[in-house]
C-alpha cells in the first residue's frame, strides 16, 4: 500500500450554515489528518459562504458563492495551491451538474448519495468519467464500517456456504408526522424538484441496497416492489419495501421506512447460507454475529482477535474503544485521499471506495423499485439503463 507524505486538498460544494451533511462530510475528512479543506462554495447565500469560511479559518478569496466560480479560480491557480478534489454535499438535484463541472475542469470528485438526480443522469455521469479519467467517489458511509467490511470477506472466504436468503431492513421515524415548516432537512428530501423521484428509497433504502450487493458480492437482478406515502398530501415515499432475486440465486427483501415511530437509524443486515449466518447492525457497529445450526454462536468484535486485513486497516482504537458513523465516514474519506495521492501513477493502492458503479447501480435500484411500485406485473428485471425503464 502506497504512504502518503502530504494532505490532498479538498474543495466543497454546499454544506454552508445551517446544513447538517457538510459538518459530517467536514468531521470525517478532518479525522485523518490526511486532507486539507481549502476552499468551498458552501451556499448560493454570499454572506452564508463567507461565514462558514470564516468559521472554518478559509480566506474570503477562497470562498465562493459558485460552484462554477470556484471550479475556474482554483484550476487557475498553481498546481501546488488549487483544490485536488471536490466533496459535492448538496441535495440531490445539483448532483450531476456540480460532479459534471468538476470532472470536466480537471477536479477528483467524491459525492454524497444519491449520486444524480436521475439514472440518464447517472449513466451520463458515467460516461463522463471514463471519458476525463479522473477519480469518482461516493460516500456510501455504512461501508466504511470495519465489521461490514469483515462480514464481505468472511461470504468471500466461504464461511457461511451457499448464500440463500438476505434481509435488510432501514427504519427511522423522524417523518411519521409533518415536518415543522423550518426543518431543511425534510424540507428538500419530501420535495421532487430537489430530491428527485423517491424519498424514502432514495434517501435510505439505497444505502440498505447498497449493503446487500457490498456484503453479498452478488447483483441485484429482479424485484417487486410496494412505496407508500403514508402522511397526507406526501407526494413522495416514506415507506417502503423489496423482495428481490440475486445473479447468484439468492432471494432476499429490504424494508425502508421513515415513519417507524420511535426508530432512530436502524440499519442491519442478515446474510443466511447453507453453512452459516451473519448479522450487523448499524446501531451497534462494534458487533457481529456468526451463527450456526449446531454449534455455539460466535460474537465478533472489533479490535478483539484477528480480523480481515480490510477490517483491520478501518479499525483506529483499541477493543471497548467505540468506533461509530465519523470513524466509519472517515475511512471513505481516507481511502479517497490515498487514490488521490498516487493518481497517475504506476502503482495501485487497496484503498476501497464506491465509485461510479456503486453510483449507476443505486440510481438504478432507485428508479426501478419506483417503476415497480406503480406496475401491475409482479417481477421487474433490474435495468442500468434509464432507456430501457421507459
């Protein structure tokens, strides 16, 4: 694995006051020490941008109130000066367009999720990138996780056998009720002109679906699906859920929900084999469990024993020393900077980050469950290609 011997220089676009995203995104790229914040076009608010600059200690000249003035003041500057990559952290329609500018003046780019507006979208951003080269990455946080990353290498190693049923659940309830008229945060994901066709499934069930294919290593190929809008006069889903087939023939179902009352950020995820099964939970990340059918129950925890090499590098304290959503945001973070760092150079690094497939794939899974949603007919072939949705 490469070393790194400098910080990679990180430009932002949203997050500015007032946002909740951008504080996490900042928390984790800072956690490293690995990665240096030197600019940001945090609002389209010009005062708002000049005081989360001035809060994070950037000069007024590096604060922009563009993303488009940002991206040609930098690119002019000395290569030893300007931004090496963009953290897009915006909500989802400006997605496309920020990662789209970036790429095309010469800028890494790694993006919150969803990573479009929409699949055209997505298989345009696509394109996009392998056409200039540069780095694509999206912050699918819960990968990040040391014991998600053991549970993928112990499916890998064989251990629970032939994968036959995957169960994934993502429930909150912060959305049971309406909303007070001043919460940003619902505001824009409830609303189809910002968060684009989904709601629920776009905010959180991608991120279970993201979980299954990332643990699994296997692809989603088949679906039916139920979304509901539970609270009156919603026009987007806050309740959902998926029964759906793998390539490799195993069966499985996600359930996501933000109107589970009293839910906080209940993610996990059970993987059954023929040999054994697994079980993560979001809310306890330091814990996972093997289980048998006749023999003992095995606990694994992090830091405790010998975990996969992958597990390892993500892990940073001693056992008993909780580690949770910063520390695991962190690892994106790091792992982005050291492919940041050896760009362009002969060696690869083993560094993991969700790139531009993870990124088509969740459109995909998106779209496609909404398009099931509203059919008639049972089973849905999943399709990465917003033409063929139509």
């Amino acid at each position: 694995m490469s070393v790194q011997h400098r910080k990679i220089r990180m430009g932002m676009v949203g997050g500015g006051e007032g946002a909740f995203i951008g504080v996490v995104h900042r928390l984790a790229a800072n956690l490293d020490g690995v990665i240096e914040l030197v600019c940001g076009a945090f609002s389209r608010d010009a005062e708002n941008c000049k005081r989360t600059g001035r809060a994070l200690c950037l000069d007024d000249s590096r604060c922009y109130t563009s993303y488009a003035e940002m991206f040609e003041a930098e690119k002019a500057l000395p290569s030893e000066q300007r931004m090496e990559f963009v953290a897009v952290v915006t909500p989802n329609h400006l997605h496309f367009d920020v990662a789209k500018q970036a790429l095309e003046s010469g800028f890494h780019v790694l993006s919150d999720k969803p990573a479009t507006f929409s699949l055209a979208e997505a298989n345009a951003l696509e394109k996009i990138v392998a056409k200039t080269g540069l780095l694509y990455g999206l912050t699918h946080t819960y990968l990040g996780y040391p014991l998600v990353k053991h549970a993928k290498q112990l499916v890998q190693d064989g251990a629970l056998g032939k994968v036959t049923k995957v169960v994934s659940h993502y429930h909150q309830g912060w959305l049971a009720t309406p909303p007070s008229e001043d919460n940003k945060q619902a505001e824009w994901r409830l609303d189809p002109k910002t968060a684009g066709i989904s709601c629920c499934m776009g905010d959180i069930g991608v991120h279970a679906a993201n979980l299954v294919e990332y643990i699994t290593q296997d692809e989603i190929t088949e679906l039916c699906a139920d979304l509901t809008s539970t609270v009156e006069g919603r026009v987007l889903d806050d309740d959902g859920c998926v029964i759906f087939k793998t390539k490799q023939g195993a069966k499985g179902i996600i359930s996501a929900s933000q109107i589970c009352v009293g839910d906080e950020n209940d993610l996990s995820i059970k993987v059954y084999g023929d040999k054994a099964s697994l079980f993560w939970r979001q809310e306890e990340p330091n814990s996972l469990w093997v289980k048998y059918q006749n023999a003992p129950s095995q606990l694994l925890r992090v830091g405790v024993g010998e975990l996969s090499s992958e597990a390892q590098a993500a892990i940073r304290t001693p056992a008993g020393h909780p580690e949770g959503y910063i520390e695991a945001f962190a690892n994106i973070y790091k792992d982005f900077a050291k492919q940041v760092a050896i760009f362009g150079s002969d060696g690869l690094d083993e560094a993991e980050v969700p790139g531009i497939e993870h990124a088509v794939r969740g459109m995909a899974f998106i779209e496609n469950v909404v398009y099931a949603s509203q059919s008639e007919q049972k089973w849905h072939t999943l399709v990465l290609d917003a033409n063929e949705l139509k």
